[in-house]
C-alpha cells in the first residue's frame, strides 16, 4: 500500500508541474515606442552667454579684489611711517595719519564689498550651469501630445528627459503623427515606420516596429535619430527647440 | 481542480491495474501446486486483439483536449506482433500562445511492429517501434492591447492551415490479463480482457513548418518543440478469440 501512496504521489507531482498556466489567454498590454528627447537649443545658448558674461564679471572682479588689496598693503606701510613720526612728536603728520587711516578703512570695506559680489556671483554661475545641464539632459514637461489619425490624447504627467511615444500597430507599413504643446508653443512630428509580428521563445506573440523614419516636423530647430534601422524600441530621437 | 480530479482518477485506474499484476504474481504458485504439469500446446499462429486508450477517453470527458484512440494488434505466435493504430484529437494547448488561443484538430496513424514476451502465465512485456503519419489543421489569434489607451485592440488571426508530420517511435509495452472472475481463475471472461502502459519515445522527422506562428501542437505527437517527446498510454485490450 505504501507503494502505491508513492506512485501516486509521484504522478500527482508530474502533473502539477506539467499544468499549463493559469493566466494563458489574456491580451498582451503593450504598444510599440520610439523614444524622444527634447532639447531646448536656445534656451540653453542664452544660458550659456550669461554665463559666459558672470564668468568675465568674476575673473575681473577678482583683479580689483588684488589691486585694492595691493593699494591697502602699500598705504598699511606708509600708514607705519607716519605713526613712527607722530610717535616721535612731529605732530604736523597727524592729519595724513587721520586721512590713511580713512582710506585704509575705505579700501578694505570695498574689498569685503567685492567678495561678497564675487561670491553671489559664483553662486549665480553654478545656478545657471545646474539649469544648462538640465535643459541638455532633455528634461522638460510636454503639456498635451495629441496621436492625430488615432485623436487620442497621449498622457505625460512627469518631467522627464526621455518620452515613449506609441506607434499605431498598423499591419505592414504603418504612419503615427503628434502634435505637441511645449511651454505654450505648438510642435509638430510625424513618423513612418514598419511593422511585423513576432513569437517570442515566451510563447507571446509581439508587433514590432522597424525602419522608424520622421517624414515630416514642425516648429522643432532640428532633429536626429540614432539608428534608422533599429527596432522602435532601440530608436531615440533628439528634437532640438 | 478538474485537471487535478483528472490525473487523481486516472491515477487510481493505472493502481488498480498495478494490483491486478500484483495479485497475478502472489497466486501463481498456489495454482501451479494445485495443478499437474500438461503437455506444452504448440503456439497459436495468430491472436488477434483490439486496444482502446482509456487514458485519452478520460482526458475527453474531463473537458479537455479530445482524444480518441484505439488499435488492432496482431500477434503472431504468442510473441512477435503487428500494430495499427487510428486516432483523433482536437488539442488547445492554453500556453501555446500566451496572449491568444491556438487549435490543431486532425487523426494520425501508426503502423509497427515488435516482441512481447510472457514473463508470467497472465502478464507480457513487449518493445517495438511504430511509424506514424498526421494529417491535421492548425488555426489560431493572439491579441494586444494598448498600454497607452490610444488605439483599438489588435487581433493577429492564423489559419486554418492544413498540415502533415511524420515521426517514429520506440515504444514498451507492459500489460497482465484482467481477472474479472478470481473464484475461478480459467474462466474465459479472464482471457478476455488485458490492461496495461506504454511507453513510447517519439522522434519527430518532418512537419509542415509556418512563419511567425510555427505548428505547436500535433494530433499523435503532441508538442513540437519537444523532439524527442516522450509518453504514456493506458489501455484496455480485448482479446476475442
């Protein structure tokens, strides 16, 4: 009897692992994507020139810092001579003592005055360089994206520096246009690519899309795409605004 | 749980058949004591017997794949024999695809031969090997669904495609006379009936191949990814003369 519990046990073990899935038959959730990256071109030229600009503001900044700090070194000096001889009773000195004293004091005042200039103004470069660096990384908030022959809005809640951009699953060649509005200003783009089915060693069949090509844009300075061959999936392309 | 039910009964069918062989063996040497030793009969030339795979009728009025088969062996001087095998099946293999449904529907056949020798008075091991031929059709869908929401479902359809395989198999055989009558062991109703496995080893050699969605699943073979595809038959065998 005991035999027997074991062969039907084993039996019981064999057929649960060779049970089919519980979840087989359901749609896949999924759409074909080409990746785009937005770059605000000129924005990001402006930012550049400023900084450019605050970058010569400081360097001269730090060579009048020098020049005061020599002029108070050289009148600090004059400043010892005068004290030895009003020191030693010639009181005739004692309003050029006064006047050095003034100017010293004055000199050193406009050299705090300066580094405090020069530090905000660091401040400022590094504020202006953290934004260039932003606008090149592409990340930016689309504020409506519309796929025009599906007149479906495309929802992009976050800033972010790349966007997935759905292709209609046409059957052989196959035509996906949006129209975008991008603080305010209204763009356009249209892709034409190619698809095909493919089965998966998952057992899930997929629509791909190759040969992803734009054909037509608007609004955008220019643009690039990274593999005009590749896979929708693999294909980036950088918009430039 | 119903393919679980499945397996548990046809289970507790192959035990008792496993009992039956077992019982065979315990009381062979009681009868062999009570009787006295007969001249040997010559060998009958030729003992017909018709096979029906309960194992696949169950899996039918489970509600699965529908399976039929049956065969008619002809044995040849109580030890080489001849096969042929007729059978249908309509198979839905739930993870052939599985974001979709898939069905291949079509009778194959199996011609062979081999040895069975007796290892007792009432059981029979046997090994042979069998050529089989399937024609069958195969169709099916798989379906995507927008993760964006921007555009309908997409349905990809196949079929029906008409196709054919072909393969071999090594195939062993073990089956014990059913003794339905035990008060009196000679009773013809106890030559009538046997029960026993096979298992074969099948070799697929051709099949008719497609793109994008290859043939899964072939009526007499099962899972054409599995090359060598192993399994195991439980049958009934009438003996009527």
């Amino acid at each position: 009897m005991q035999n027997k519990f074991y062969i039907l046990l084993f039996w019981l073990l064999v057929a649960w692992a060779c049970d089919p899935c519980d979840d087989c038959g359901e749609p896949l959730v999924y759409d074909p994507k080409v990746k785009l990256v937005f770059i605000n071109q000129d924005s990001a030229a402006h930012l550049e020139d400023s900084i450019s600009r605050v970058t010569d503001s400081i360097d001269n900044n730090k060579l009048t810092l020098a020049l005061l700090k020599d002029t108070s070194v050289f009148f600090a000096d004059s400043l010892e001579t005068i004290d030895s001889l009003v020191e030693a009773g010639e009181t005739e000195y004692l309003d050029k003592q006064e006047a050095l004293n003034h100017t010293i004091d004055s000199l050193d005042t406009s050299a705090d005055s300066l580094s405090s200039w020069n530090r905000q103004l660091n401040t400022l470069k590094s504020d202006l360089n953290t934004i260039v660096k932003v606008i090149s990384d592409g990340k930016v908030q689309l504020d409506e994206v519309i796929l025009v022959e599906a007149n479906k809005q495309v929802v992009f809640e976050d800033t972010l520096s790349s966007f997935g951009f759905p292709l209609l699953l046409a059957d052989g060649p196959g035509v996906s246009s949006f129209e975008i509005t991008l603080a305010d200003e209204q763009y356009t783009i249209a892709f034409e690519y190619t698809t095909f089915e493919e089965m998966g060693a998952d057992r899930i069949l997929r629509v791909l899309a190759t040969d992803v090509n734009v054909t037509n844009y608007t609004g955008f300075d220019s643009l690039k795409i990274n593999c005009e061959t590749c896979l929708s999936n693999e294909t980036t392309v950088t918009v430039y605004f | 749980m119903k393919r679980l039910s499945l397996y548990i009964f046809s289970s507790w069918i192959s035990l008792i058949g496993l009992a039956q062989v077992a019982d065979t063996t315990q009381t062979a040497p009681s009868d062999s004591v009570a009787t006295l030793p007969v001249e040997q009969a010559p060998p009958q030339l030729l003992q017909p017997s018709l096979l029906w795979d309960y194992g696949k009728s169950i899996t039918t009025a489970a509600g699965f794949d529908q399976k039929y088969e049956g065969s008619l062996t002809l044995l040849f001087f109580e030890r080489y024999y001849l096969i042929g095998e007729a059978g249908k099946a309509s198979l839905s293999p739930e993870n052939a695809i599985e974001n979709g449904s898939y069905t291949s529907e079509g009778e194959y056949f199996r011609v062979g031969g081999g040895y069975m020798a007796p290892i007792n008075a009432t059981s029979r091991l046997g090994i042979g090997v069998n050529y089989a031929i399937s024609t069958f059709e195969d169709r099916g869908s798989a379906w995507i669904k927008s993760s964006e929401g921007v555009q309908d479902d997409y349905q990809y359809n196949f079929g029906p495609r008409q196709g054919e395989a072909r393969w071999i198999e090594a195939a062993i055989t073990s089956e014990s006379n059913l003794r339905l009558n035990k008060k009196e062991p000679e009773a013809k109703i106890n030559q009538l009936f046997s029960i026993g496995f096979q298992f074969r080893m099948r070799f697929m050699s051709t099949y008719d191949r497609y793109s994008v969605i290859d043939v899964y699943s072939v009526p007499g073979y099962g899972r054409v990814v599995n090359n060598p595809n192993p399994a195991l038959n439980i049958y009934l065998r009438f003996h009527p003369f």
